[in-house]
C-alpha cells in the first residue's frame, strides 16, 4: 500500500501536468473519416510514450493509419495487461455549434473541451500517466503493460485485423481493458463486458433510365415502391426481423447476466425527455427496456431517399430509389452469417432488382460476467470509487474487439474515466478534470491489484 | 365550300406571318412556377386577339395570374365554340440541354424551338389564325367563338375556379376544345375526351427530437420504418391500392370507350426502349398495358427521404421521413373523396404518428365518345388529315377540364397541332411548321362544320 501512496501523491502533484498533456494531443486533429492530422497525431502519441517511459513501435501497413504500440515490462511479474485505444477522432460536424473550436482544448468550469477529450484521448493519456505515475515513484510497473492505439476506430478499424495477424505475439496479453467507460449520474463505475457486432448495408433499386411523368405509373416500375416493399419484407411493425434464420445463433443472456443488468441503474424518464419521446418503442420500459437495449438484435434505416424530395409536389416515377441499414447483431451472430441470409431472404421472397452493398461489419464479443479478471477489476473500481461498480454484460454499441477475442481468447473489460455529459461523438465533447484524474488513480489501482490475481 | 377554299388560300399564303406571330409570342417568357413575364405575356396575348377582331377582357382576381379572354359572335348562328388554352409554359430547366435559347423561337429543319412552342403557344396561335383567316376573307366567322386563356395551367390553375364562378355567362358554350393534341407517328389526328383527376399529399412522421446512435434502436422509435409500414399498408407488390373505399367510385371504362381504346395504335417497344426498360410495370403489354394506362387509376412515391443519405454509412435513427406521393384518380373517383379515406385507412391502420399534407387536386373529367360533338371533331379530323381519327376516351394526363365540365356540362374534346417530337416539358421544345399550318386549317374546318351541325 506505500507504493500505491507514493503513486496516488505523484498523481496529486502533478495533475496540472496531465492535464496539459491531455490539452496538447487534444490540439492536434485527428480525423480518421477525413485523413486530417493523422501522421501527426500518430507521431505525437510515440513520441507522449517514450516521454513516459515505454518501448514504442509504429506499425504502419501499406494502407491504412499507422498503429502505436507501445509496452514496458515489469520486473516483479511476467503478468501483462494491454490496453487498447485510438487516437483518432469523430469529425467536429456540426461545427458552428461548439462554444469553443473543436480543437481547441478550451477549460471552462473545470472541464476540458474538445474533439477526443474523452473519445479517446482523455482514456489514453490517463493510462500513459499511471505507469508514469508508477515509474517516477517506485521505478517499477506492477505488471508488463502494453498499448495498442488504433488510428482507424471511428471507421470501422478496417486494417486492424491485418495488423493483428502480423503482430500476433506483439499483443499478446493476460487480459485486456478496453477503450472506453466512466461513472454513471450517481458516480458509479461503469464496466462493459462485450460489444454488439454490426452489419452496414445499402439497398439500391433502378427503375426506368429518367425519372418519368407519372401519368405513365401504370407501366412503369417504380424503384420506390419496390423498396418499401423490400423493407417490409425485412422487418413487421413488431419489431420482428423477417430474414429467415435471423435468429437462429441468438444466444440468449445467462441468469448471471441478467441478474448484473437487473442491477444496471437506467434513468429512463431523463432519457426520454432528452429525446423529446413520450414512450419508447413498443412502449418499452423499466428492465425490460434495458434488457432490450443491450440484448436484442436490430435493424435500423438509417437513410432513404428516391426522386423529389424538394417543396410542393412533383409528378414523378423516380428512376432510383436508395436505403442505408444496420444491423446490431448479438453473439453468436455474424455479419458474414447475416449478409448471407439477408441476401437469400430478399431472392427468395422475390426482391431480384436489388443490388445490395455491403459496408463496415463487425462480429460481437463478450467476455462473461463470472470471469476472474471481470471481478477484479469490479472490485478495484469499488475501491477507487467508494461505490459498487455497475457491470453491463454488453454494450449496446460496435467495435473491434472481437478481432482481439478472437484472436488471442482473452477477458476484456472496458472501463474509463469519462462522465455521463462528456458529449461524446457531439459537439462540445469535453473530459472533467476530475473525472480524468479519478480514472487515472483507478488505473494506478488496477495495475497493483491485477499483478496480485 | 366556296369560303373554306378562300380561308385555306389566305392560311397558305400568310403562313409565314403566322409562323412570326408564333415566334414572338414564344420569344415572350411567361413562366409561371417562377412569376416570370406573366404580365407581358398576358398583355400581348390580349393584343394578338385585338389584331385578330376580337373583343377582349384580362380577368385579374385579387391573387393570381390574369386570364385573358377573347370573343366574336358570328352574323350566322348563336352557337358557341369555347377554345380553351393556356399562355402560361413550364420553366425551361435544364437550360444547358437546349440547343437554341428556350426563348429564342429559332427556326431549324422546318421547326419552330422555344419552351412554349407546342404547349400551348403553338394551339393558341393557330386558333387565333383560324379565326383571322374567315375574319379577312369572308368577314365574319361561321359561329360564336370564345377563348378563355388561362395563365397558371401548368401550376395546377389555382385560382381557375374562383374566375369560373365570377364569370359564369361569360365561358358558356355549346362546346369546347381544350388545349392540347396533335398527330401521331402515322399522322393520325388523335381526339381526347378526358382528363384523369390527380391529388398530391406529402406524408411525414416525426421520431425523437434529434438524430439517435442507432445503438439505441432497441428504443428509439424510427420515422423511417413507420413511413417504410405505412406506404406497404397503401399498396401491396400487386399494385392494389390497399385504401378502403379506394375503388367504389371507379366506373369502368363502357364497351364504346374499349373498342375506341382497342382501336387506338400502340407502339410500345419504342416506348420501352426509350425508357430503359425490359418490361412494363407487371409484365403488361399490347392492349392490356394501354387499358391499364388509361383507365386504372394510380398511386405513385414521388419522392421519399429519411436520415443520412450520403456516401457510406452512418449509424443513426432518423429523427424525421417524408414522402410525396400522388394518385392519379378515373371518373368517378374525386380527390376530396379520396383524400377522406386515405386519412381514415392510415388511422385505422394504426398510423396516427403521421401528419398527412393535401398538395394540388383535380377531378376527372370526361365527355361520352358517343356525344355528338365528338363525332363531329372526329369527322372533321378525317377530313383534315386524311386519316381516320384515333380517340382517346381519357388522357393519363391530368388537367382543369372537370372545372368547366362541373358548371356547365357542355362536350370538351382536346385536339391541337402538335406533333410526337414535339418534347413537351422537356429541353428543345419545338412545333414543326408544317403541322401547325395543318392544325389550323383543321380548326378552320371544325369552325365551319360545327355550325352546320
């Protein structure tokens, strides 16, 4: 526990430091969707890595964002924990509503703004100053400690596979904590266990070579109406997803499981007042609502358009007609095993006039409650937070880290040091310095706690 | 037959002064979805029937577009031939797909170019001429003839029917020919004896305040799917329409109008061709597909558009979706009547989460192909042309004929001088001279033998 003093003082001391670390990488752009300051941004995590102390390497294929990777051993263990991040960032769009540029790194009310203050850089610069914190005080990490930050997970990490494949003993580990997390409105800590997959695909129907006059609509196809109806035979006014064999692989939830989400807090009314909703879908509510959320499969239109979509009316047979959708997928599904079925299930039911394209896809993961490392970092984020740690069993959202589950087997948790108004993914994103040294010192914790599992 | 032979000698010796007549009528823009030359355009129509030996009247409501009415009473008869027209033209876009200015009124290869030129300047002119052609050579015209010119035909003629109602004595007659018609690719003279109705609506459906991540699907409900639900619940893959009471006033065609309807020429492979299609809409053909055309009533998607519509994918619940739909109705269908039970379906379908926006509307309208006057423009096209007239019981097209047919009931049949390429509302608009020269020796004729009957 001495050790652990000396490192939570260091933290103390020098939290004014860290957070001019955070503010710097925060000024550098990092937009993966645009290519914007990626070079850059991936030259200055090295270069905030090798300041901290760590062997680095930067794995750049021939496409795609350079990797960081970073990683220190210890000498009291041969125990490692990776840590997997990214430094790039959503594009600031809609720009004209933050109060303070997008990469400006702005502090008001004791709080960072930003693009990436919490969605990642908050995360990864508050783990980079544990070891630090461990290394300036005891000259020693608890454990071996590597880092890989993505520079292509607000895309859809298209090259990570790749770069996993070629780096296979590089990332191998004991167990792994994921990119992000944080507190809840009553200053719980959040773990999430697993991500949903995702399958992205677009639908496109063609009819005639022009849009025509639709006093013609008799004789002439129209790509809209094929679409609608193609989308019918996809999802009911249930809610019930119609591809045969949709279902099929759904693992349902354990008792284990549902017994953390009974337990998950979910301030329902708040949510629906931020979303300007009287009730939410099928009038879902309470548990069963939650369970919903983080259990269930969707399929989302995302977007549709066909022919005039101007003021007033005009009397057209569009040529063309369009529709984006996701699909959120449970384990064991598969994008591969969807795209397949939903392929089938639109040939089979008639529906020969579509061309379908496929885009980013990722499988599910999950690692289970009852695993050993899922119960210490439980009990470790109890320490750090005086509350008892919140464990959802999945995560509503996607990410990559199936590719590393399925991989190397490993348990990974994510945790963070994010708050519930980060507005993350919005504008005026922002990280609470408090927030961000509290996670920082959780980090300090675990290091210490997982070596002695 | 003594004066007809001195009215086709006048017609042919001045065609060249009314081919400049012609010109500088189009060259006058007068476009009325934009508000642009209205007023000139009227003011030199008004002129033209002054030159012409008419009494005049500009019918200028408190809004809208004046109408320009034109008359002379005949020293033989008391009855009447209205000729219904319209000098307003569709906007000329796409501009750079014209050859010559659209309202340069060049002459190339035997035809007048310019937006205008056929629809409806062209008809409107050789009226006019046909009336001069007696006026100079006999010194008076064989019967009463009125013009009524409207100026917003092709927005829907909004205000038309309040100028009916203030001018009721004015527009009556024992007749009517409407605007538009020409020959076909044989050269057959082509008669219409009505008009579809048409009602636009616009269907909206609203979600959550703003855009959602659609990892929020499980509860978040989506516009985009309810319209996708609600279009299905209007019209199935058969093409039925699914509106109760949707087809309780459809009165099918009678056996008159289907052997008019078998007899008229159908060249359908050049019109697939011409629109990139394989097949017709349910695999119709030959005399089927032109029934289907011109007595079935219609409901098309115009336009639809919900969410990201962009390259790739973005993974959002759309807060808003919207379509544009218009339904092209057959005697005795009306738009109000139909309008009612598409609101009523929608709500007891379950889709009260949409707000339903009444755009243009008109009635059907239609003279019985047995009427007397039909058979007497049907005679006078043969004798004119050469050919036997082709009649079209209806026209896919829609029109304000039902404005006139409501208040006084008299036979309204559409022939004009137009010709197959004339590209209406498209680029290169054109009227080939020789067919307009034709067209007006033909109303020369009707003129003559309508008083005779």
């Amino acid at each position: 526990m001495e050790n652990l003093e000396n490192v939570y003082a260091y933290i103390d001391a020098n939290s004014r430091d860290f957070v001019e670390t955070l503010i710097q990488l925060v000024r550098q752009p990092s937009i993966s969707a645009k290519g914007e300051g990626i070079q850059e941004c991936a030259e200055l995590v090295e270069k905030l890595m090798k300041e901290t102390g760590l062997t680095t390497r930067i794995i750049q294929l021939e496409e795609g964002n350079p990797v960081v990777y970073g990683e220190i051993r210890s000498g009291e263990t041969d125990k490692t924990l990776l840590f997997y991040d990214h430094y790039d960032v959503q594009p600031p769009d809609p720009i004209e509503q933050w109060i303070s540029g997008p990469f400006s790194g702005e502090i008001r009310e004791g709080k960072i703004y930003g693009r990436g203050a919490s969605d990642n850089k908050g995360n990864l610069v508050s783990r980079l100053k544990a070891v630090e914190s461990y290394l300036k005080t005891v000259g020693d990490v608890p454990v071996n400690v590597k880092f890989v930050v993505d520079g292509e997970e607000e895309i859809g990490s298209p090259h990570l596979k790749q770069v996993i494949n070629e780096n296979k003993e590089l990332f191998s580990a004991d167990a792994v904590i994921w990119e992000f997390g944080g507190t809840d409105r009553e200053g719980r800590p959040c773990l999430y266990l697993g991500l949903k997959g995702i399958l992205s695909v677009e639908l496109r129907v063609e009819g005639a070579v022009k849009d025509v006059h639709s006093a013609n609509a008799p004789l002439v196809p129209n790509p809209a109406w094929r679409l609608v109806w193609m989308l019918n035979a996809i999802k009911n006014e249930k809610e019930e997803i119609l591809i045969e064999g949709f279902y099929d692989n759904v693992k349902a939830p354990s008792k284990e499981e549902l017994h953390y989400i009974e337990e998950i807090p979910f301030d329902e009314e708040e949510w629906r007042r931020e979303l300007g909703l009287k009730e939410f879908l099928l009038k879902r509510s309470g548990k069963e609502a939650l369970k919903a959320l983080l259990c269930n499969p969707s399929c989302t239109i995302n977007g549709i358009v066909s022919g005039y979509t101007g003021a007033g009316s005009k009397t057209i047979v569009p040529r063309t007609a369009m529709a984006k959708l996701d699909f959120r997928l449970v384990p064991n599904q598969t994008p591969t095993e969807i795209f397949g079925k939903l392929v089938n299930h639109l040939r089979n039911s008639g529906f020969k006039d579509v061309k379908i394209t496929k885009y980013g896809s990722t499988d599910p993961a999950k690692t289970p409650v009852n695993d050993k490392f899922v119960q210490t970092v439980a009990k470790t984020a109890e320490k750090a937070y005086g509350k008892k740690a919140v464990i959802y069993p999945i995560s509503p959202g996607s990410g990559p880290m199936h590719l590393f589950k399925n991989a190397y087997g490993y348990p990974i948790v994510s945790v963070g040091c994010s708050h519930p108004e980060a507005n993350v993914h919005a504008p005026n994103e922002n990280l609470e310095i408090e927030s961000f040294i509290k996670g920082t010192k959780f980090i300090a914790l675990l290091l210490q706690d997982f070596s002695r599992t």
